[in-house]
C-alpha cells in the first residue's frame, strides 16, 4: 500500500491552506470561498467522466486525481473532515447499493 493516501492528502491540503497565498494554489481557491471551491470539483468531475467515456485511461487518472484534490479542498471548505465521510462509506457496507437506494426512496 502507498503512503500516500487520502489522509495524508488532507494533511496536505489543511497544511497548505495555511500557507501563503503568493505560493498556494490551495489558500488561493480556499480564499475565493466556497462557491468557486465547488465550481473547481464539477468542472474536474466533467472532466473525469469525458475522460471515462473517451477510454482515456491517463486522462481519466489525472483527472480522478484533481476531483479527489478538489473533494478534499470543497470539505476543508465547509468544515467536514474526511473522517466523517469515510465513516459515511462505512456504514453503508452493512447492505448492498440497491438495498441502500431503495431505503431512500421510503
């Protein structure tokens, strides 16, 4: 397994958001405030999925690579560490997709 991973890539963005902004891309979206954070997120999850469909497999890892950076700048935005989200996913493996989509519908 890497040693890189999603943790240490929140790390990352929580320690560059408090860098300068003349040399942090990451303080410098943080700073344009939530709005653009997440205009960032869809125009890369776009990307990814036309990269998806054109079979574009290096495309599609670069692009996965900047949704996973920009999800995880969009939840330092808004206060949500990536903690409770992955707890989220964890609860979700105690039924199959379809069960879960199904108890939405009630």
């Amino acid at each position: 397994m890497s040693d890189f991973d999603l943790s240490a890539l929140e790390r990352l963005v929580a320690e560059r958001a408090t860098a300068d902004p003349s040399v942090s891309y990451t303080r410098q979206l943080l700073d344009s405030g939530i709005e653009k954070c997440a205009k960032k997120l869809g125009e890369e999850g776009v990307e990814a999925a036309l990269a998806a469909v054109m079979k574009d497999r290096e495309g599609l890892t670069k692009e996965s690579a900047d949704v996973l950076f920009h999800l995880l700048v969009v939840l330092r935005a808004s206060g949500i560490p990536l903690a409770d989200v992955m707890a989220e996913l964890k609860s979700r493996t105690t039924r199959t997709g379809l069960e879960e989509k199904a108890a939405r519908k009630q």
